[in-house]
C-alpha cells in the first residue's frame, strides 16, 4: 500500500476568466502542458481534457510504462490542484482513501483525519487490485464529490477529478470492476505505444535528467478557473434532434443482443456531457452528431458488460443502428 499527496504551487493570481478570449486561451495552456506530458498523444489528451471539462472521471485499461501516471500529475499541475495518488494492494483498507475518525486525547473528541480522496486529482494506480469492499470507498465520492463517514458529510473539492488506471493483461490477484463503478467513470482510454518519432525525442528530452526527475512547468490556470470552463461547458446546447439522437443510441445498447447490460440513464448524461465538451473545444457553443459520435468508443466501452476485444465492434454496430439526423 502507498500514498502520495503532492500540493501544486502556483504562480496565478485567483482571478476569473473574463472573457471569450481568455477562456480560449486558458484551454490552449491546458492542451500545450498536457501534449508536452505525453508526447505524440493528442487525440488522448483531448479526450482527457474533454473528460476534465465535463467533470467526469476517468478509467485507463492499458499496460504499464506508457505515461499514465505522467500524466496524471500533469493534470493535477496545469490545474495549479493538489494531486494524491493511491498504489491499490490488497491490504488497502475504504478508510485509507477516505479518512477516518481518530480519538484525540487532549482535546477528548474525535478529530477526522482526510484521506487522499480530498484532493483535487486523485491517482487510483491498479484500482482493480483493491478489494470491492475498497473499491467501494470510491462510489460516493465520484458520484457525489463528497464522503460521508460515521454519519457526517465531508465535501470534496469541486474540481474532484479521479484518474484510475488497470492492467488489462494481469489478472492474478485482482478484482474485477464491479458495473456500479465502471459506471461512475466517464470514459475508458488506451494510450499504447507512441510512434517511432515521439520515442526518439523522449530519449532526446531525458538526456541529463538523474532518477527521471524533470524540471516541471507552472500551473497554467487555477482551480477556481477550471470551475469557470467546467460551467461555460455546461452550457453548451444540444438541439432537441440532437438529444433525440443521443437517447436512440443509448436505448440501442439496451436492445443489442450481445450486450447484457446497456447504457443507463446516468451513463447517457455523461455521454451528453463529454459531447459539450468536445464541441467546446472545437470552438462551438453547440453539439453536433458528430462530437456524438466522436466519443462514443471511451464513453460505451467503459460500461458495456461482454467481450472485451468486441467492443469498439458492439460500438460501431451501435452508431449504425441509428440513423444520424440531418439539418437543413
């Protein structure tokens, strides 16, 4: 069992973002740190900034070595956030992630002591080798940002954002995910290998660096600031053909016949929000069936129940299955 909590200085001044513009600007700073952090992966980071902005969390199935945790702390640092990590084992108790309550002898009352989950980004490292009973731990806190023990509420920051990531290929020793926590997850993403271009200048930029300490960037906006584009991506609006689009796609997984558990009503509601976000940084106030489809494969794979391998194809056999609804 480890945990690590890191606090991120920053630099920023706790001002608003005023502006269109600044609001652009704020999303570029976001996207140049975290392109940094994980070299020759756009189109994953655009689907974790996607999954930060719609104010979901977010599940890694992938092997070990290829960034996550990388960029994990990237987040937590563009953010100006405090970043917790948690390495599952077995022997991790709820109250690890949590906090517990403890009898203090001077005071004669019980002081809570928090866990990492009061955090602004927290690392879930192989959740899938945490007992259910931990897994658990985290039902209330992702659904709910906040964690209620021995009969009192705690709140949790409201840039709550959970990374987890499991190794697709080991399975001596772990725990399943359970529907109810996948379910809380926004998406599911694969990183895999980077190209040929992208390993060479990893190679380049780790010249001279001693235990694979680099020097970090600043924070580019604060968490006050991400509470900001988190709302103005709320408000991104769907059509009424649009939101028609998106309930036949998900009443369409519940009709597939090799799908034993279809997307439900919450899961459609995570679908309609990383589109928000996806539109948004497209530049657009508005969703098309397009950004729809765009993220269909993270936001279905994580909660279709069956094969693994044969979900990106239930995926596209869903999409096709429905027709895509034209504007004039």
């Amino acid at each position: 069992m480890a945990i690590e909590m890191v606090k991120e200085s920053s630099h920023l001044a706790e001002k608003t973002l005023a502006s269109p513009c600044e609001h652009q600007a704020a999303i570029d700073g976001l996207r140049r740190s975290l392109q940094a952090a994980l070299s020759g992966k756009n189109d994953i980071v655009e689907m974790v900034l996607a999954c930060l902005l719609a104010r979901g969390h977010l599940l890694f199935d992938d092997l070990p070595g290829l960034g996550k945790t990388t960029l994990a702390k990237a987040v937590a640092r563009a953010v100006g956030g405090e970043f917790a990590r948690v390495q599952c084992t077995p022997d991790l108790l709820p109250t690890d992630i949590t906090g517990f309550n403890m009898f203090d002898q001077k005071s004669r009352a019980f002081e809570f002591r928090r866990g990492p989950v009061f955090s602004d980004v927290l690392l879930a490292d192989e959740i899938n080798r945490a007992t259910p009973r931990t897994q658990s731990a985290l039902f209330e806190a992702m659904a709910e940002r906040q964690v209620t023990l021995d009969g009192q509420t705690h709140p949790l920051s409201q840039t709550f954002f959970v990374i987890a990531t499991q190794n697709p290929v080991e399975s001596h020793g772990a725990y399943p995910l359970p529907e109810a926590q996948l379910d809380r997850f926004a998406m599911k993403l694969r990183i895999g290998y980077p190209d040929r271009r992208s390993e060479l200048e990893m190679l380049a930029a780790n010249i001279g660096v001693v235990d694979g300490v680099r020097h970090e960037p600043e924070p580019v906006i604060t968490p006050v600031q991400l509470c900001q584009l988190q709302e103005h991506v709320a408000k991104v609006a769907l059509s009424a053909k649009v939101q028609e689009y998106l309930v036949d796609l998900g009443r369409a997984t519940r009709e597939h016949k090799e799908i034993s558990l279809g997307l439900s009503p919450r899961g459609l509601i995570s679908w309609q929000r990383i589109a928000q976000a996806r539109a948004h940084l497209r530049g657009r106030d508005f969703v098309t069936p397009d950004d729809i489809q765009d993220v269909a494969g993270p936001v279905l794979e994580v909660r279709l129940a069956g094969d693994f391998d044969a979900a990106p194809r239930l995926v596209q056999e869903i999409l096709a299955a429905v027709e895509v609804p034209v504007f004039r």
